[in-house]
C-alpha cells in the first residue's frame, strides 16, 4: 500500500494512459469497418489515402502495446514502485498521439489537432517523472 501513496502520480497516469488506449484499440478492433470508412473519407485529400488501411492498422498496433504496457506499469508501480516496461509504455504513448496529431495536421483537422494535445501534456509529464 506504501507504493500507492507514495507513486499514486505514476500509477493514475499509467492507468489514465491505459484506459485512453486499450478503449481506442479495442473501439478500432471491435468497428474496424466503422473506423476504416470515417478515416478513408477523413484522409480522401491527403497523401495518405491510398494508406488508410496500413495506417491504421499500425496505430492500432502502437495504441494496444501502449495500452497493455501502461497498465503493466501501473501494476508495477503498485508493488514494486518502479516499472522499466510502463516507460516503454509511455513512451510509445507519445509516439502514438504524435502520429495521431500528424495524421490531423495532414487532414487540416486543427480542432481534433489541438484535442490530442490535451492527451499529450499528461503522457509527456509522466515521462517526465519516470526519467
């Protein structure tokens, strides 16, 4: 109990980042098509139209293993105080929302561009504190 207390910023950061990315993961797993459909039209005036599918099936990838790595550091840090795994889980946290914010600066989307930053500034402290 002496890890909650004296990790709880670690530990609701890590779980913030694991509720963020398992439920995107899991929504893009669970409504591929839905997902596929909106981002192939989002995407229709871009460079990256003829990459949808590939593209997201790596933000897929990236938003799973972050997911499954935050929540591992956030049990980590529950019990030992300390996780080498939720580093790499934060940070490919980040990689994943600078792909995202990359992706909306593309499609000229700046309003869904500035909600990632709101997802970016947490994941970014917790690195922060992790270093």
């Amino acid at each position: 109990m002496e890890n909650l207390t004296t990790h709880a910023v670690q530990i609701l950061l890590f779980l913030f980042l694991a509720i963020t990315f398992l439920q995107s993961g899991i929504d893009k797993i669970i409504d591929w098509k839905g997902n596929l459909g909106w981002l192939t039209d989002h995407f229709s005036k871009t460079f990256f139209k003829g990459m949808v599918p590939l593209l997201l099936g790596t933000i897929l990838l990236f938003e799973m293993i972050s997911g499954i790595l935050s929540l591992i550091g956030a049990f980590q840090f529950f019990m030992e105080g300390e996780s080498q795994l939720g580093f790499y889980g934060a940070i490919l946290s980040a990689l994943s929302l600078l792909m995202l914010l990359f992706g909306q600066r593309i499609a000229k989307d700046y309003e869904g561009a500035k909600t990632i930053v709101i997802y970016f500034i947490p994941t970014i402290f917790l690195i922060y504190l992790l270093q």
